[in-house]
C-alpha cells in the first residue's frame, strides 16, 4: 500500500461510506420527531430516555417553581451537545470555543436568573450586593464592586 503526502487528506471511510456522513447524521437521531404514539420504536424510545436523563438532572436541584425552567435549559443542554459532537467532524472547529457563542448563550440566561431573582425576592438578592457590618463610606463602592463580581 503505497501512500501519497495527500493520502491524509481524504476522508476515513467505513465499509465505503464516509465517516462524515455517518458523524453528520449522529447528531439528527437524537432529534424526537413528533407522532401521535408515545413509543414507537428503539430510536424513539432512546430520545425519550436520553431527554428524560437530561431533565431529571437539571431539575433535581430546584423547587417545583423553578421547573417552568425545564423546556430552555433541557434544550440548551440538546443544542449543546450536538454543537460540539459537530467539533468532532474532521477540519472543522467547535462554535462554542468562540466568545461570541458562549457570551450569547450566557448572558441572557445569567441576565435573567438575576431578573427572576430581583422581582420574586428583591431584599434576598440585593442582600449578596453588601456585606453585612460594612462601613458607611464602603457602601457606593462595594455596591460597584459586587455588582461587577456579579
């Protein structure tokens, strides 16, 4: 078998189909497709399982007025995983590594955690902004700096 300096250049394949079309239609078989049963093969059965193991996770920790939060952070985590299982696909890169993507992603999450948290319990969360015991002439600029650390 005689290889060429460009022999690492094409694509791997397995059994004569490429690995890239196998790696790019992964990520769709986690996809739920909507249908009138519950269960109506494996597939969907996996969907369903994996969808179920992403929820439990995230809504163990919260109260049951935190799980209207269910439906964003459970797609998130989905979108996420199939972003980067893409990373995996040769000669590509991963979005998320770009500040843009996680900036995007993150701030309007972090900005509405903090927004939830100042109208259901406004005295609780401006509490974190000031140590307790702090001196009169500490008070603008620790406000500034806890806002910032925040």
């Amino acid at each position: 078998m005689s290889l060429t300096f460009f022999d690492q250049f094409s694509s791997p394949s397995l059994m004569g189909i490429p690995l890239v079309l196998i790696s790019m239609t992964f990520p769709a078989l986690l996809l739920p497709s909507h249908d009138n049963r519950w269960v109506k093969d494996r597939l969907s059965t996996l969907q369903l399982w994996a969808i179920n193991l992403i929820t439990k996770q995230l809504m163990t920790p919260l109260n049951k007025k935190g799980h209207k939060w269910a439906l964003i952070l459970t797609s998130l985590m989905v979108f996420l995983l199939l972003i980067n299982l893409l990373g995996l696909l040769p000669y590509t890169f991963t979005p998320t590594t770009q500040l843009s993507m996680s900036l995007a992603l993150a701030f309007p999450l972090w900005l509405a955690t903090l927004l939830t948290g100042l109208r259901n319990q406004p005295s609780t969360t401006m509490a974190h902004l000031l140590p307790e015991g702090t001196p009169t002439l500490l008070i603008p600029a620790l406000i500034l700096i806890e806002t910032t650390s925040l």
